[in-house]
C-alpha cells in the first residue's frame, strides 16, 4: 500500500473505527511509532492511502474532519 496520510486516534477509537473501515471496505492499516511516524504514547495511527474523492469523503466524516497528518516515509 502506497502510504499517504494518517490520522492519530486513542487505542479506544482504533477498535471501532478499524472495525467500520473494514465494514465500508477502505483500506488501511494501522501502526504505532516507527522510523516513519513518531505517535504519542496513548495513541495509534490510522494511515490511509491516497483515496478517491467519495472514499475521502466517508473517512473525513468518519474521523470528524480534516486533522489528518501527511505520511512521510
């Protein structure tokens, strides 16, 4: 997967919103800190990659809004 942005969640939303993404079909992958990515402790990433306008749409509304972060590799 082409890695292109990520959102950061608590380990309480990663359950349920991994379960929706996987239901709605998007793909994804979730990840903790490694070279690529620096996450708090608390925290997961919810990294994405590059999405069709409608796919983007869902996740947006999904996670609330345009607080993603770019994924640098």
């Amino acid at each position: 997967m082409n890695k292109s942005f990520y959102y950061l969640v608590t380990w309480d939303e990663a359950s349920y919103l991994r379960q929706t993404l996987e239901e709605l079909g998007i793909e994804h992958v979730v990840e903790s800190s490694n070279e690529a990515l620096l996450i708090p402790d608390g925290r997961l990433a919810i990294v994405f990659p590059d999405l069709h306008v409608r796919t983007y749409s869902t996740v947006r509304e999904l996670f609330q809004g345009d607080h993603w972060l770019p994924y640098q590799s």
